[in-house]
C-alpha cells in the first residue's frame, strides 16, 4: 500500500442524543475510544492523520496525543458543516500530492481490510474522488445515493434536502470517502451553503468533482454493519454487540471454544490460541494474549495488558489486569492479579489478592512471583513484593518481603482450642 495517504477524521460534533459530558468519540467499547477504533484501523494504511475536533476539543486533543504519534487534531469552530470540516486540514495539506481518506471518528466497526479493499478500488478505477456507500432497507437519516441513467455516481443527496423520489434510494452514503487531494482540495474553497441546514456538505464535492469532468466512484459496502454510526447509548450498546458477536464469531472459527457466546464478551484487541476454552460470562476487554489449551472462566474478568501463556488457567471469578502469566500456572477462583508476573507452574489459591495500589501515593507496584511458586487460599500479596522459585505461602498469610526460594511464608496467628466454650456459653 502506497504510504503516500493520510486520513481526515471527523470528530467535532456534539453528540447532543448521547446526553453525556463526555465527547461522542470518547464514549468507548471495551473501554476503548470509538474514535481509537477508527484511528487504528487506519494506522496501517496512512502515514499521519487528522481529527477534527470542536466540542470538547481539549479532551479529545489529550486523548489522540496521549495515544498516537502519527495523529494530530485539528480545531474547527465554529463547525459549519462537514465539508467546513475537512477544509480545516487545506493549510496543513497545502502542498500535498497523495489520497486523502476521509471518515468518521463514531463509526467503530469499520475493519482495516475494507479500507483496504476501498483504497485498491479507487486506484484501480483510475478515480479522482470515490466514495463508499452500502445499501439500507431503511435509510432514513443517510444521505442518498443518486446515480446516472448509466448507473454512474450523479450526487449524494441529504435527507434533509431529498425529494420522495430520492428518498425511495436504499443505496446511502457510508461517509467515507478517498480523494486524490490536489485535484479536489479547490473544491472546499467552492462549496456553498445553500441548503436546509444552511452548512457546507462534504457530499458536494461529488457533483462538484463531476461539473470538473473527474472521474467520480461509489464503492459500495457488503457488510453495512461496518459503518453503523454512534449517536446514542441505544446505538452504543447495538455496535459493542456487533463487534463482540463478530469476534466470537472469528475466534471460534480459528479453534477457540465459546461455551456460551450469548454471556461471553471478548474486546476485537484480544488474540486467543486454539483449543482454549472460555466459560460462560466471561469479560475480556482491552488488549490481551491469551495462548493455547487454557480455560477461562466462568465468570472471569480480564482488564487488559495480560498475558496468559499456553495451558493456563483462569478460573472462576478471577479478574486480572496488567498481568503476564508464564505457561502451566493456575489461577484459582474469586482472585485478583494486577500488575504482576506469574512464572511457569505457579498455583495461586482461591481468595488470593495482590495489593498493588497505594491510595495515599496512587502509586502501583508489582507482585513477581518466580516458577514453581504456591500460594495458599486467602492470602494478601502486599506489593511490592517477590516470591521466589519454588517457595509456599501458607493460607491466610500477608505477605510484605521477599520470600527466599524453596522457604515457606506464614503470617498465621497461632490455633486456640477452648475446650467445651460452646456448652459454657450455653448455661
């Protein structure tokens, strides 16, 4: 792929239907950002994007330059339109001679590899401009896709503006959109805004590209679950489940058993090796790895940055989180492993707690335990704190040094036995 592309983001708007203080874009699947799902499924296919920004502005700014180099936002106040938008960019793109891929920062379930596909079109046709459209049975809302006689792209037509002959159109506007830049960067000097929301439509520059005698496209979508966009918690809640139903969906075809897909959820950032098994109202969110042969739940809960080897084991209610544990290592159940390293035969006994957050300091710190280490039933790993090869925690213990290796730690208050102090208390 020619690394001669950029990417426009759009992700200035308010997002009134979403009720909410935090930025649209900012709302997240699996505690990610939409707007990190759009940006990542771009960061192969571009060398540098640019995000839009307006309402919110400083959040989203810290957002994108506390998580991705090759991005930067720009600002647009005040927001006339989404043609307004990326006319935003012109300054910094004055000079440029490559494409220019043109999305929306609300639509999550966009995959690499249709933009992919999306690119190699456009430059396969020879186009000028190409936009990606899709076909709705029911397309309120979407701008329409309005052809020739000879079935070539004519316009886009907003809904708004639409007559009922053109809303009849299933075919719609994906919103998104791939530019050979400096053919069509006059364009956004020329756009008007004579139209019932009296803003400047992106979807312009097509009859403004034919009226040019550019070679104009549609590609059109198969799956159009992909540009399926965010503008309320309803939609929130439809995408997070069309993106988990589709990663069961893949990680089962690659050899992973599901035991019940309807409770388990699994974030699109989570590789899992074949034969492993996970159990029913599992929540795995964030980016993780997962090897071969362990089992999962049930009940379990990983909050990413684990690392789980081949042969492992999970169980049930265990939450995990920032935590790289080496192969053959078990984790009994209602435990809980932050920021921690577990090596290769560890067991870890149910009620097993690292204590690795400091509230005065807000300090976290790491519990290292070495291979062929056993930890007893409720015992407190105060971090920071390393257990060495191969010693034993005793049950109930409270751990706060370093435990030599092949020692056994014990914490425990010595056993009182009073004889017949039931039948006393009894009289």
């Amino acid at each position: 792929m020619d690394k001669q592309i950029k990417a426009v983001i759009l992700a200035a708007g308010k997002g009134t239907r979403m009720k909410s203080n935090t930025p649209k874009v900012l709302h997240k699947i699996f505690e990610k950002p939409l707007l990190g799902y759009v940006l990542d499924n771009v960061k192969n296919i571009v060398n540098e994007a640019f995000v839009i920004v307006g309402h919110h502005a400083e959040e989203v700014t810290a957002y994108v330059e506390n998580n991705y180099v090759a991005a930067k936002t720009v600002l647009q106040s005040p927001q006339l339109g989404t043609g307004h938008a990326v006319s935003m960019v012109c300054p910094a793109l004055e000079n440029f001679d490559g494409q220019v891929i043109i999305l929306c920062g609300d639509t999550p379930l966009i995959k690499e590899e249709t933009l992919n596909n999306f690119v190699e079109y456009h430059n396969s046709n020879n186009s000028d401009l190409t936009v990606m459209s899709t076909i709705f049975e029911n397309p309120t809302n979407y701008g329409r896709i309005i052809r020739e006689a000879d079935n070539s792209l004519k316009c886009i037509v907003e809904e708004k503006d639409a007559t009922q002959e053109q809303k009849a159109v299933k075919e719609v506007n994906a919103g998104i959109y791939c530019l050979n830049w400096s053919k069509i960067k006059p364009a956004f000097s020329q756009l008007t805004s004579n139209n019932a929301q009296g803003e400047y439509y992106l979807t312009d520059i097509i009859s403004w590209g034919k009226k040019n005698g550019l070679n104009v496209n549609a590609y059109i979508l198969e799956n159009s679950d992909e540009i399926y966009g965010i503008n309320s918690r309803h939609n929130l809640a439809e995408a997070a489940k069309i993106m988990n139903d589709r990663k069961l969906y893949s990680l089962m075809e690659n050899g992973v058993t599901i035991v019940d897909p309807s409770s388990t959820w699994i974030s699109e950032d989570t590789e899992i090796g074949a034969d492993t098994i996970v159990y029913p109202a599992t929540y795995i969110e964030g980016k993780n790895k997962i090897g071969q042969n362990c089992k999962i739940g049930p009940c379990a809960h990983l909050r990413g940055g684990v690392e789980v080897a081949d042969n492992c084991k999970i169980g049930n209610f265990v939450e995990v989180k920032k935590a790289k544990i080496d192969h053959n290592t078990n984790v009994g159940h209602l435990s809980y492993i932050g920021d921690s390293e577990l090596g290769a035969n560890v067991n870890i006994g149910a009620g097993t707690i690292t204590a690795n957050y400091n509230p005065l300091t807000k300090v976290k710190s790491k519990t290292v335990l070495k291979d062929d280490v056993k930890i007893g039933s409720n015992t407190v790993l105060v971090a920071p704190v390393t257990i060495n090869e191969g010693a034993n925690v005793g049950a109930g213990s409270v751990i706060t040094k370093e435990v030599p290796s092949w020692a056994l730690a014990l914490t425990r208050t010595p056993l009182k036995i009073l004889a017949d102090w039931v039948k006393s208390q009894s009289k």
